[in-house]
C-alpha cells in the first residue's frame, strides 16, 4: 500500500474489460486502460456516451464484477469480492415491494444483523435525512418516483458508508424533482463526508455535484480528461447559470465532450 492508496478512497489502475462477443464474435472491448482516482471526501462524476463503460466502473467497485486487467482499491484494500462496506445507489429504487418504506430502509441492518430496536432508530434517522417522514409505513407503489428514490438513498445512508456509488440516480425523474434530489443530495453528503463516485450523462449535473469531472470517450472507452470543478460550496441547483464560474466549468467539459463527437463523425 502506498501513501497515494491511502489518500484515495477509490483508486482505479489500468483497467481493461471486454466481454464475450455474441455467437463466435471476437470479444468486445468496453474499457482500454482507465486510471483514474477518488480522493477522500470528494464527489467524481464520471461522465461518456453511452455504452462506454461508466457503470461497469461501478460495479467494479463494489466487487460485484471482475476486470479483465488492471486492479481496483477501495480505501487502499484490493477490491477481490463482494465489496459490502461500500453504498450502491442503482438506475431504478429497486425497494421490496412486500415490505413498508421504513422495512426497505432497514434491510441492510436485518442482513448485518443489528438488533431490531438499533435497527428501527437507525432507518428512522436515515428516512428523516432524506425528508419522508410520515411515510414509514407507505409500500413502494404508495410512493412517487421521487420518494422512491429517497427511500432508496436512505437505504444506502443507513449502515453509513464511507464512500458511495451512484448510477444516474435521478435520470428517470422529471425536471423539477431532479432539481429538487440534487439540492437534497448535496446537503446530505456535505453532513456525511462521504466520497462518492457518479455516473450521469448530464453534464450540468456533473458539473454541479462536483468536485471533478472524468470524462471518457466511446468504447474501448479511455479517460479523455479529468476536469477540476473549482466552484463556491453549497450550489445553488435551481439557478446554475448564476453561479460564478459555471459556464466555464461547463464549458471545459463540453468542450472535451465535444471535442471526441466531432472526431467520431469525421470518421
């Protein structure tokens, strides 16, 4: 382990994946040597076209799928197997639907084994975080697309991780309710200190949430660039444009983002 393991909480070194190719295919290579870092108590999007691998980093991390090549630390620790001291929040709520919102929440501890009664106050504090109280006892097809969502971060907030992933969380939800999600979200993890690796295709979002920006081309997808997001803490998700300095730090994005379609349609 060295010093730089145990500054970041995600390390990734030389990735390369490929997955089987359909009915005697070659092999499809999906990710061409990514390397890259999440310092401690820092927010990283990873943002690229679809298809390029972005959540398959995910699921690295949370040891839930084996590279081809090249290593993944989590807290200096090499990534090996189910990776349980890590939070996931998926694309979809994925609650139970036979279980209440606050039993949903709980889940986590009833697997850990935490005693029913530390477990029930545990969830409490965590639904209240994330603004549903009053719901406990609501299923999930009681809930909106919104609240399921929050009922989902509570879930992952509950066993209180050190660092947390995150796959479009909010890229189903309407608008205003995104809005809503990224201003509750950024409160929440400026209280927990968590370091937290996401993935949106949004770069205002991206560029909002954090406090760098990967940004990867197609596949075999490689790190085109990491762009620092030097913008005043907290934000203001209602009015972006206000802020000072947005525009250019979306447009540093942007234009590396963009950089990479023109080359691909002057293919």
């Amino acid at each position: 382990m060295t010093d730089h393991d145990t500054q970041s909480a995600l390390s990734f070194r030389a990735i390369r994946q490929s997955f089987p190719g359909l009915a005697g295919e070659p092999p499809l290579p999906v990710l061409n040597d990514i390397s890259f870092e999440v310092p401690r108590g820092k927010f990283v999007s990873v943002i690229g076209p679809s298809g390029c691998g972005k959540s398959t980093l995910l699921q690295m991390a949370a040891g839930l799928l084996k590279q081809t090549a090249g290593q993944v630390f989590h807290n200096g620790i090499l990534v090996s197997d189910v990776n349980r001291t890590i939070g996931f929040v998926p694309q979809q709520a994925q609650l139970l639907p036979w279980k209440t919102m606050i039993e949903n929440v709980e889940f986590p501890l009833l697997l850990r084994g935490v005693k029913a009664a530390e477990r029930r106050a545990r969830a409490q504090q965590a639904v209240d975080k994330v603004d549903l109280t009053g719901f406990e006892g609501h299923y999930p097809y009681q809930l909106s697309g919104g609240m399921q969502k929050r009922a989902s971060i509570a879930r992952m907030l509950v066993y209180k991780p050190d660092t947390i992933l995150m796959d479009e969380p909010f890229g189903a939800l309407d608008a205003q309710t995104r809005m809503v999600m990224q201003h509750d979200l950024q409160t929440m993890l400026a209280a927990e200190g968590a370091s937290v690796l996401f993935v949106t295709h949004d770069i205002t979002e991206a560029v909002m949430l954090s406090d760098s920006v990967v940004v990867m081309s197609r596949r075999p997808a490689r790190i085109l660039a990491e762009v620092p997001i030097d913008l005043p803490r907290p934000r203001d998700m209602f009015e972006p444009h206000a802020i000072p300095g947005f525009a250019e730090a979306y447009d540093r994005v942007w234009s590396v983002f963009r950089s990479e379609l023109k080359v691909r349609r002057a293919a």
